[in-house]
C-alpha cells in the first residue's frame, strides 16, 4: 500500500494524540507503596546474663574460642565439604540466575535471521503461464513489551529471593558447624565414659582380687567375693553400649564432612583438653542484624510485596514495540543495493477486560502470601530473642551445675578412699565399699555428662546469636 500525504499526516497527528495517552497512563499506573520492614521492638535487656563475660557478639571464627586444634580442622572440613551446604550454594547460583532471567524483559529483544527460498506461482492470466523466481531476504527484528512497572517488579522480586537464597546459606552453614562442633564434643565425652568406665572396672578387678585372696585364708565370705564379681561384670557389660554409641556419633560426624563413616575415624580424646570461652550476648537491638534466619525471612517478605506489585500491575494496559529491517530480493547481486532495503514498524495497546477473574485471584493470593509471610518473620525474630534466652539460662545453669557436680566427684572419691582403708582395717564390710564405688562412677559419669552439656549450650548462644554473621 502506498501512503499518501494526507494519510501520513493522519497518522502522524493520530500518534501525536496518542503519545499524552500513554504518558497518562503511564503516570497514573502506580503501584502502591513500596517495602517498609514491620516493627518488631526489641526487649531493652536480657532476662538472663552471663557474669563471666561483657556484652559482646562472636567473632567470626567463633570456634576457635574453644581452643581445640581437631575441631578447627573438623569445621574446616565441613565448610568445603558437606553436602547440604553444596546444595546450599547451588540454590544460590539458581536464584542468581532467575535475577537475569527476571531483568530480560526490562530491555528489547534483537533477533538476526536469513531466509532464502526459490518458488513457483501461477499467475492467473491468459498466456501468462507460471512465474519461477529466488527470494533472499536477511534481516534484523527487535520487539519491547512496555510493561515497566510490572517487570521492574518482578525482578525486585528476583533480587529479594536471591538475598533471601544467600542468607539461607549462611543459615545452613551455621547449622552445619554447630552440628560439627556438638558431635565432636559428644565423641570426646564419650571417650571420657570409657575410660571412667574402664578405671572403674579395673579398680573392682583389684578388689575383687583382693577379696579372692582374703576368702583364700578366710578372713572374709564367698558372698562378699560374689557380690564384687557381680559388680565387676555389671561395669564390664557398661563399656561395649558406649563404644557402639562412639561408633554411631562418629558415623553422623562422617556424613557432616561428606565422608562415607568406612573412611573416616577420630582418634580418642577428653572434654579435658576443651576451653569454654567466655561469652555473652550484645544488646537485644543489635540480634535482628545477626541472625541470617531472620534476614531470610525478611527477604522473602520484600520479594512477597514486589509480588504485590507485580500481580497489581497485570490490571493495567500493555504497550508492545516492534521493528523488522533488513533486505529482500530475488537476486543476490541486488541484494545490498538500496531499493532492495525494507522495513516494519508497529505498536500496540492491550488492556485486560475478562480473564475469568484470574488476574483478581493472583492480587489476592500475593496479598495473602504477603501476610503469610508477615507472620512467619514476626514468629522468626520472636523465636531468635527467645532462642538467646534459652541459651543463656543454659549456660548460666549448666555452668552452675558442673562447679557442684565437680564437688560431688570429690567427695565421692574422698569417701570411696576412706571406705577402702576402713575396710582392710576390718571396721566395715565389703557392702559399704561397693556403695561408695557405685557412688563414685555415678558422680563421674554424671560430670562427663555435664561437661557435654555445657559446652553444647555454649555452642547453642553461638547459633543463637548468629555466629560471627552480620548483615
């Protein structure tokens, strides 16, 4: 179609008209407020403190604190090897790579093709016959969707999903250090059990000994000998369950390293050789900047409001843009000549009228995932300051507990001593011996234990207080 003067100048004036249409449009298609975080007031103070140390926060090598050259090669380890945290990483590159994805439709695309073809048409005239002929035609093609304020949402929402993606991260190799560090001291305390365990056996195979030698010359009974065998046979059946539970937690410590358990063993050690360092937590205010568990949660909230953003958008109109240049011509020769050059240039609006309320639906399910997850972050910084609690009083309780049980070790050994030498005087009989020996393993094993705990809660205000992380 050829165009005429007029025509064009129809056309030039039907666009000049149009353009303050879109402009109005344009500026009338807002979107509603952005992101403001919810507020979340922080207790002034901690319920519960720790007197040993000052307020601070971890360090970032907050291990170490606990001076045992093993687990800081065990962490090592774990921070290059461990699965979930490859898995991890990987969820990161992904959400990275929807940020790309997401920023391709605020730029045109730009396609480049050739086509070539040689054909035959029949041309409809008497006489005329068929015409056989060739058809180059290379060109270029560009396209724009104008929905600017939709796409500009949906890759804020990218953005925030993958902020949220690193923060989980961060999250998981915390979890995986601390879960290093917890078996590592249960393997330790476990080491502890077996040999209390077995210095009481072979101190019960002396006295059993002992006995066997006085029934020998009858200064004492068969049944003070066979209550001695008893309790000897009764503390050699307690050493196999603590090997099998060594075994199994070196197992689980195998898998946090990305080991098979068949390739990987610890050699035996003591909680003897562990420092506690001091710790306490910072201000209350300061938490919410420390936790990627938190960070996370609000991350998926700012990517939950462009959601908002970006469903509100799809009531409002679509402008699309394209172009095609290029040549066509039935010889190759006359190809690249001028008159042999073409073009195309359209535009056009869409605006959404019926979608059997689809569009609707998506605004009120993204309205309803924004609450969902106001919920969740208000549940996730509750949980972190109540988790510092708890790991406070765990520390402050456990460390209280290990000063007395530490006392009760001494006394119990004290009388299992003063019991032995009444009894080779013959002022007491082999019952009040065993009650003391029986009493001293209790005690020991039961300072093993708290030993364990207390280090594990100190582990614990660590993971509570996000490690050495800051956002």
């Amino acid at each position: 179609m050829r165009m005429t003067r007029s025509s064009f100048r129809y056309g030039s004036l039907a666009a000049g008209a149009l353009a303050p249409t879109l402009a109005g449009l344009l500026a009338g298609c807002t979107l509603g407020p952005g992101y403001h975080r919810p507020n979340v007031p922080p207790p002034t103070a901690w319920r519960t403190s720790v007197e040993q140390a000052p307020p601070t926060w971890p360090s970032a090598d907050w291990w170490r604190g606990f001076g045992s050259p093993p687990l800081d090669e065990l962490i090592g380890e774990a921070r290059v090897a461990n699965d979930d945290l490859a898995a991890a990483i990987a969820q990161v590159r992904e959400a990275e790579a929807q940020v790309t994805i997401a920023t391709a439709p605020l730029l045109p695309t730009v396609d480049a093709g050739v086509n070539a073809a040689r054909q035959r048409s029949f041309i409809p005239l008497p006489g005329a016959g068929t015409l056989t002929y060739n058809d180059f035609n290379p060109q270029v093609s560009a396209s724009y969707e104008l929905t600017f304020w939709g796409n500009w949402a949906a890759r804020s929402a990218a953005v925030a999903t993958a902020a949220a993606s690193r923060y989980d991260r961060e999250t998981v190799e915390l979890t995986v250090m601390t879960s290093v560090a917890n078996d590592y001291f249960t393997a330790l305390e476990l080491d502890d059990q077996v040999t209390i365990a077995e210095n009481n056996l072979a101190s019960a195979q002396q006295t059993l000994k002992g006995l066997e030698i006085d029934e020998s010359v009858g200064t004492t009974t068969s049944l003070d000998v066979a209550q001695q065998a008893a309790e000897v046979a009764t503390l050699s059946a307690a050493i196999p369950p603590l090997l099998q539970q060594r075994r199994q937690t070196l197992d689980a410590l195998a898998v946090l390293l990305g080991k098979t358990p068949q390739s990987f063993d610890l050699a035996p050690g003591s909680l003897a050789s562990i420092s506690q360092p001091q710790l306490a937590a910072g201000l209350p205010s300061g938490l919410l900047a420390r936790r990627p568990d938190v960070a996370a949660a609000e991350a998926q909230l700012v990517a939950a409001n462009a959601d908002i953003q970006q469903a509100r958008a799809a009531f409002f109109p679509t402008i699309d843009l394209t172009a095609s240049g290029g040549y066509e011509s039935t010889a190759l020769k006359t190809l690249l000549e001028p008159a042999s050059r073409v073009f195309d240039l359209a535009g056009g609006l869409t605006q959404p009228i019926f979608h059997g309320g689809a569009i609707l639906g998506q605004y009120r399910y993204s309205k309803a995932r924004y609450a969902e997850l106001l919920a969740d972050y208000h549940k996730a910084v509750i949980s972190a300051f109540g988790n510092v609690e708890d790991s406070l009083i765990a520390v402050r309780e456990t460390s209280d507990q290990l000063e007395r049980q530490q006392k009760a070790v001494d006394t119990a050994d004290r009388a299992y001593k003063l019991s032995q030498m009444q009894f080779h005087a013959g002022t007491i009989n082999i019952l009040t011996v065993l009650s003391t020996e029986t009493a001293l393993f209790t005690a020991e094993s039961t300072l093993a234990q708290v030993k364990l705990a207390h280090l594990q809660a100190l582990v614990g205000l660590f993971n509570a207080l996000g490690g050495g992380w800051q956002r």
